[in-house]
C-alpha cells in the first residue's frame, strides 16, 4: 500500500506590502497592494510626532489584522510573490 500525498495547494502570486519599523517588518498581503502602499506613504509623511495615531490595517494572509502607531512607521514596500499556504479556518 503506498501511501497518498495530501492534494497540493495551488499557489497563489500577489503583492505583499512590508511595513518597516524599528522592530521587524509587518508583511500584508491585502486585496489591493498598490492602494495600501500610497495609503501607508501618506500616513508616514502626515505622521506628527507629537499627536500619534493608532492606525489598523486588514489583509488577506497569516496576519489578518495589524495595528500599529503612525510615529513607529519608518518605510514601506511591495515585494511580489507566492503567498504561504494558509490553514484551514474553522
């Protein structure tokens, strides 16, 4: 009897938005990358360092949801790529 290998995942190519800060970068893959990553450079060149925001982000992948403080945010990217398989919810 051999044994059967689980079906494969297809692998899904998408845009991911890294959010530097000075602890590790956050990486999103949200509906629409280039979107967020306009959005992320406004709030980085609005960012007073003396009234801080609590800015919350959703995406698709194995960070759902992230906050983080706008005065923290030091750079952002898109990197293109597959996104790791995700488990599945329930």
């Amino acid at each position: 009897m051999s044994a059967q290998k689980p079906p494969m995942q297809p692998q899904l190519h998408m845009a991911a938005i890294l959010l530097f800060r000075s602890a590790p970068p956050f990486v999103l893959y949200p509906d629409d990358a280039e979107a967020l990553y306009a959005e992320l450079q406004g709030v980085i060149r609005n960012a007073k360092p003396n009234a801080p925001k609590l800015i919350e982000k959703t995406a698709n992948g194995p960070i759902r949801k992230v906050c983080f403080i706008d005065t923290e945010l030091i750079g952002v990217s898109v990197q293109m790529g597959i996104m790791p398989p995700m488990p599945p919810q329930g």
